[in-house]
C-alpha cells in the first residue's frame, strides 16, 4: 500500500469563505495540477500506484480571533473534505481542522468529526495565529488529542516575517521551510512530545532545513532528553528519541535532500507525502515515488516509507 500522507484540496467555495474572513490563501499559481478533476487526480494516483492520498487544508485553517468565525470555517473545511472523501471510493482521506485558537469549540469539533470512517487525524499549522505550537493556551488541546491517540499532520501556516520589507518572493518560496523547521524544533525543545507522547506529529518537507542544520541543534535536543529523564518524563534507554520522536514526510524536489533526510532523521522514521497539487507536471508527481524508490534502503524500509509506517500510525488497511 502507498498512502500519500501529504496532499491538498482547494475547493472554491472553501476558498472564498477563507477570503471573506480575512485568511490567507494558497497560492495556485505555484498548483497547476489543482485544476485537475477529482477523476484525473484519481487516474494520475492509479498510474503511480498510490493507493490513498490524505487531505489537509494547507493554509486554509480555519484560524480566526472570532470563535463563530472559525467554528463556521472549521465546519465547511471539514464537512468538504470528509464528503469528499466518502465520495472517492476509498481513495481520499481526510486531515481534520479546528477552529483555533479557541480551546473549547476545537474540542466540539474534534468529538464531532473524530469518529467520522474517513477522518485519520487532526492537522495543524506550523502556528495559531500569534501562538506558537509550544504555546501553553494550546495545552488542553494536546491532552484531548494525546487522550485520542491521535495523529497531528503539521504544515506551513505561510505566515514567517523574517525576511524583511522587500521579502523578494523569498515569503512563498522558503518560508514555510523556515517554519516547520522551528515547528519542529519547538515541539521537540518545549517537551511538548513527551509530555504528549500518544500523540504523533507529522512534520512535512523533510522537517524543513532541520536535517541540514541538525549538527547546531543537537546538544541543545540531547539536554533536553537529559532533563526529561531527571524530571521523569521519559526514561534514558526509550525507543524513540531526540528526532524520531517526530516524523517527517518526504516532499521535496531535491533528491540531495531527501538523502540527507534519511541519514540523519532514517528511514524508519519518514512518511511519503507528495505535496499535490504543488507537484507541477504527471512527471514529477511520478518523480516523488521514483526518489524513493532510487534510495540506498533496504526494501522494508522503502515499504515503510511508502505506506506500512503510516498504515500502522492511522490504522489503515485492516
């Protein structure tokens, strides 16, 4: 089985609700395949032999200062997407949004969509509005999710302002890189992934630029596995730490990177994902599965990166 863990669905309607609202949009110039129909998507997936691919809103989360806002945006998205994929004949699933920042009404909607056949998981943006995904406001989300056992699918919120007045396209083209690096790293630093351990995060693009710069970060996670044990969070010989206590998906273009990414997050630890409709031509949709397949790995490790992992995660192919 091949599961795409990282797709995307920007309908129209959903679109013009997010505009009105003041949110962000996606920025289709850079999807051409978004102009696919639902039955080309389908036949595109069957050509590549992926089996499912999982839905998540992108940027379009249905984050606003104004609870019935967000409860309004929270109830289209999902109510879109989880029809949608009732309707694709098992081959679409669906990431779940909340209305955040807005504790108690994300809770309503996590119990009303959680038990929904077709929903896998929750997803979240690489921030809240002005919350940081370490932020303690966000704590009784993380119990109920953690209580769940529930997966959270990380993306880019597309809202990094670090580059200055004249940001030279740099906004669009790497700054949602810049946060899930520090996404990432948040969870990781803040103890939040231990103190939630039955929750699984996702975290998309090969982590950003962590495995890149994981030489510089390093210490700094090792003193954090040191404090945990001492605290008694977590124990010195635990299967899972520093870095694998995420996972990564692999979209990316750069085949460079994504051996980087298996060296230095392994191969047990990532999950496929292509990005669609950011995949620009059928032949690079088909290049996000021959990456793999070219990897130096052994072929249960391309089977786990492909599907078995994620099967295993979201409890898929039973």
């Amino acid at each position: 089985m091949i599961i795409d863990v990282h797709s995307h669905l920007f309908p129209p309607g959903l679109m013009a609700s997010i505009a009105r609202a003041g949110g962000r949009l996606p920025q289709l110039e850079a999807a051409p395949q978004q102009s696919m129909s639902l039955d080309q998507r389908f036949e595109l997936m069957a050509d590549n032999q992926v089996d499912v691919g999982l839905l998540s809103v992108g940027v379009l989360q249905p984050y606003h200062d104004d609870v019935a806002t967000a409860v309004a945006l929270a109830h289209e998205a999902n109510d879109t997407y989880l029809q949608t994929s009732a309707d694709s004949g098992g081959r679409l699933l669906t990431w779940a949004a909340l209305p955040m920042p807005h504790v108690d009404a994300a809770l309503a909607e996590l119990d009303r969509v959680a038990g929904d056949e077709h929903c896998v998981g929750v997803t979240l943006g690489t921030s809240v509005l002005d919350l940081n995904l370490d932020d303690k406001a966000l704590e009784p989300v993380y119990q109920a999710l953690n209580a769940r056992g529930t997966t959270v699918f990380v993306h880019p919120s597309m809202s990094f302002d670090g580059f200055g007045d004249n940001d030279l396209g740099m906004q669009r083209s790497i700054g949602g890189m810049f946060e899930d690096t520090i996404a990432g790293i948040r969870l990781l630093l803040s103890g939040v992934v231990v103190r939630y351990p039955r929750i699984n995060f996702i975290v998309p693009h090969l982590g950003g630029t962590l495995p890149f710069i994981y030489g510089r970060v390093r210490r700094h996670i090792q003193l954090a596995e040191k404090q945990w044990v001492a605290d008694g969070l977590t124990t010195d010989d635990a299967p899972y730490q520093g870095l694998s206590r995420l996972w990564w998906d692999t979209a990316t273009r750069h085949v460079p990177a994504l051996t980087c990414a298996v060296e230095t997050l392994g191969p047990d630890r990532l999950l496929f994902g292509t990005d669609y409709p950011y995949t620009k031509t059928r032949d690079e949709f088909a290049s996000r599965l021959a990456h793999i397949r070219d990897l130096p790995i052994t072929g249960e490790q391309r089977a786990a990166i492909f599907g078995t992992s994620a099967a295993a995660l979201l409890g898929l192919g039973k």
